[in-house]
C-alpha cells in the first residue's frame, strides 16, 4: 500500500491519500479529541502518537492536524505507518453510520438553494484542500457553516468564508446578507 500525502493551507494540517475508500457512502468524521473519537479506530490510534490535535475523515483521505510544538518530520513517519496497519489489518475506520444529514423536509427554498450551492461548488472544492464545509443554519440572512478538517483553524479560513463563499451565496441567493463560521 502507498499512502500519498499533500500539504494543504493549513501549516497545521496534512492530507493523507492511502488509495483506498476511508468513509463509506459520503460521509465525514471530524475529532478534536480522543474522547470524541471512541467510534474510530483509525483516529483512536492516530491520537495515541503525540503531537495529534485533530482528524478528519473525508470519503477518500484523511487530514491531521499536529500541535504547533511538534514538526511534521517527527510525526509525519508515525502516522503513516499507523495508517498503513490499519488499512492493512482491514479494520474498520468507524464502527457508526455516516453522519445523518440535517434536512427535515421542510426546509425553505431558499435553505434548499443554499445548501446544494454548498454541496456542489463548495464542499468538492474544500475537499480537494483536506477540508469540510457543513451547512448549520440559515437565520436573519446570515449562513451558518462548520468547519471541519483542514478548514478548522485554518489561516486563510476567515477570507475563504468572505471573499470565496459569501460572495457566491450572495450572489446567487440574494437573501444572504453574510457567511459565519461556528462552532
């Protein structure tokens, strides 16, 4: 197995391409912490090197994010071994569902042009960089997003979010009068 890696905008942040599916059917897994990271495996034995404040696992890759204090010639060989035994063993990566989507059904037609102009032009395009943008609300104009991944703690997060994706929303949608992230 050959693991690639790639830098993305985030200093912090490393992608890992290991060639082979990492999530099932779409979804994503975001962990800033083991505690939260009880249903994978994969990211259990990622926190178990030091150094790793957070995973992100996309459909086909999987970021990492190291603490300021720790360099990537140090951890870099680490977490591809550990990511080459766990694909290896064929283990899991996560023992839940993929993450259920937020749509109720009754979302207005404005929520359902927002959203599928995130799903479409947003979300394939922050991927590429080792990211995930989620849709978390739509209130009084202002477009709720998470970030996830790469994006998470990202320097250049706070322009992607004004120049790049509120002015496309505002575009298209001219209901949108702002883009925030949260938490």
């Amino acid at each position: 197995m050959f693991i690639q890696t790639e830098t993305t905008p985030n200093p912090l942040t490393l992608k890992f391409i290991p060639g082979a599916s990492v999530m099932e059917n779409g979804g994503t897994a975001f962990y800033t912490d083991v505690t939260m990271a009880t249903d994978s495996p994969l990211a259990l034995a990622l926190f178990d090197i030091g150094g790793v404040r957070a995973v992100f696992l996309g459909s086909d890759f999987i970021t990492v994010t190291r603490a300021e204090n720790t360099s990537w010639e140090v951890l870099k060989p680490s977490l591809l071994n550990t990511i080459m035994e766990h694909f290896v063993s064929g283990q899991k990566v996560t023992t839940k569902k993929a993450e259920a989507s937020l749509e109720t059904g009754e979302d207005s037609e404005i929520v359902k042009q927002i959203r599928e102009l995130i799903d479409t032009r947003v979300r394939p395009a922050v991927a590429q960089d080792g990211g995930d943008i989620i849709y978390r609300g739509f209130e009084d104009g202002i477009v709720k997003l998470e970030l996830h991944g790469s994006c998470a703690g990202c320097p250049s997060s706070t322009m992607t979010l004004k120049n790049g994706i509120e002015n496309m929303l505002r575009h298209y949608v001219p209901e949108v009068l702002a883009v925030e992230a949260v938490a």
